[in-house]
C-alpha cells in the first residue's frame, strides 16, 4: 500500500471484534458517527444504513494505520451486542 493511501488491504479472514459507536442525527446530513476507543474516527452520512457501513470502514482504516504505524491499538469492546441509545417521541397525555 503506497504511503497516504487510505484504500483497505484485502486478506483472508480476520476475527470480528466491536466497537461501541453513537450515531447522532443531523437536521440535514444524515448522522454523526463518534467512537469513545478511537476518537479521530468521525464519518456522517445518511441513511442509517449507509452510516452503519461508513462506520465499519473508517474504523477498519484507523486500526490498518494504527496497526502500519506501530500505534497503540484500543481494545475492542467485549460485548457485540451493545444497546442502542434512541430518542421515542409519544403523545403527551397532559396536552
């Protein structure tokens, strides 16, 4: 990979690890994505789905430089089934 380059190394299976993310909703650009373990990894896009995924490369890109540039690595979070923080708008009954 050329020095610079931000283009994904393509290998065999990997194991899967996690990282807790929040996707905060923008008026218009979609959602923000922060990650507490690796701060500098901060994509928006949206749909949620498209989010989800530019989630998935930016932090696969973070730990493929981290890892080239003999950076210290975060540990994954351990649980892969993370809750999920949202926001329920209901009727209020008082109005």
């Amino acid at each position: 990979m050329k020095r610079g380059s931000m283009k994904r190394k393509k290998s065999g299976p990997q194991a899967l690890v996690a990282y807790l993310c929040r996707f905060r909703p923008e008026p218009e650009a979609g959602f923000t994505i922060t990650c507490l373990k690796l701060p500098s990894v901060l994509p928006i896009a949206k749909p949620w789905k498209k989010a989800q995924a530019n989630a998935r490369v930016a932090i696969e890109l973070w730990l493929e430089v981290c890892g080239r540039d003999g950076q210290p690595i975060p540990p994954p979070d351990p649980d892969l089934a993370s809750p999920i923080d949202q926001l329920v708008p209901v009727t209020d009954a008082d109005a």
